[in-house]
C-alpha cells in the first residue's frame, strides 16, 4: 500500500513508513507503576500515541504492531535488566474482539518485541471472558471483569508480560494473582498508560 504521509501530521515520509519520526519523538514519556510487580509504560495515553493506538487496534494495522514492539524492546534495553532467561507473553484479548478484529492486539507487539531480544514467546494466558462488557448489565459487567483470565500452562521463572494500554491495573494485578509463587520475576511492559483525570 502506497502510505506517503505520516498518518499523525500528515507531512510527507519516506516508502514504507507509516509515522514520521517527529510524532513517534513525542510518544515517549516513560513511567512506571509499582503494584503486586513492576509495569513500565513506554508513553502516556494521550496524542499522537493515543491515535495509533487507535489506529492499531482498531484499524488492525500490522506496521504499528512492529513499531511498538520495537518500542518496547528499547525501553527494556534502556532500564538495564539483569541478564536473565527471560520468556514473553502477552494479555489476552476476549473471545469475540479477536473473532472481530482477528488479531490479537497485545500479541503483535509481543512477537516483534520477543523476537527483537530473542526471548521465546509463549501463549500463558486465555481470556475467559465471552460477552462484550457493553452488553452485560452492571451487576453481569463486574462478573465479567472478574477472573477474565486463566492460566493455560506453568509459567516460566523469569516472564515479561506486554500489554497495549494500561489503564486500571486490574488485569496486571489479575495475572499477578496467577503467576503468585511460581515466578522469580515479573515484568509489566504496556506502550500506554492512561492518564486520570480529576479535574472538576
Ligand atoms: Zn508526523
């Protein structure tokens, strides 16, 4: 496909590209959440990072899956972790959103990231989840967020998990719960994490 411009600025890029280097200078703004283990974000949820992530995953597009993944395995590079054996996994997307989208938004990133530092991939997670939260009435919705996930095989000692947005921290704190006791580290890698608001 013919992309000439970037898709953010819409100023002129070189073939094959999809974001010009001044927008992607802009997603970084890395921090970091310390909950029942370490999440490093690589950007924050708000523009341009925000729109690819849209892009991304709603739009299904490949190239920015390769972009974060690349991303991603910079900002690992740069916070100087120990040299372990690392494995990479990544968080499940619901039943339906990966029949819709037929792609798992969260595995793109993983495998490009996992293959950039040569740390094997595996599938450790599953969503149990199989209605649209929009769907369910409040009481179904919060069973539904309940225990989304489940474990599908024992874990590694050392796994990274790579998410796309990080926004309550309640999947991460999810699969803390699963992998409590059977891992020596856990790392939370997102591209984003959402920025709350509490202005009146
Ligand atoms: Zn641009």
């Amino acid at each position: 496909m013919f992309e000439p411009y970037c898709i953010i600025c819409k100023s002129k890029i070189s073939f094959g590209k999809i974001v010009c280097e001044n927008c992607l200078k802009k997603t970084y703004a890395p921090s970091l959440t310390e909950g029942d283990f370490k999440v490093y974000h690589y950007g924050k949820y708000e523009e341009p990072l925000s729109q690819l992530i849209t892009e991304f995953k709603y739009n299904s597009h490949p190239k920015i899956g390769k972009i974060f993944g690349e991303k991603l395995a910079s900002l690992f590079l740069k916070l100087n972790f120990p040299a372990l054996n690392y494995y990479v996994s990544y968080v499940p997307s619901n039943y339906i959103s990966k029949f819709e989208k037929g792609f798992v938004p969260a595995k793109l990133i993983a495998i490009y990231f996992s293959s950039i530092l040569g740390f094997p991939l595996i599938d450790l997670f599953i969503s149990k989840a199989l209605k649209k939260q929009a769907q369910l009435s409040y009481k179904q919705r919060s069973k539904n967020v309940h225990n989304k996930i489940r474990l599908i095989q024992s874990p590694p000692e050392n796994i990274i998990v790579v998410d796309d947005v990080y926004t309550t921290g309640s999947t991460m704190n999810e699969i803390a719960n699963l992998l409590e006791n059977k891992c020596e580290v856990i790392i939370g890698l997102t591209m984003a994490k959402t920025i709350h608001n509490h202005s009146l």
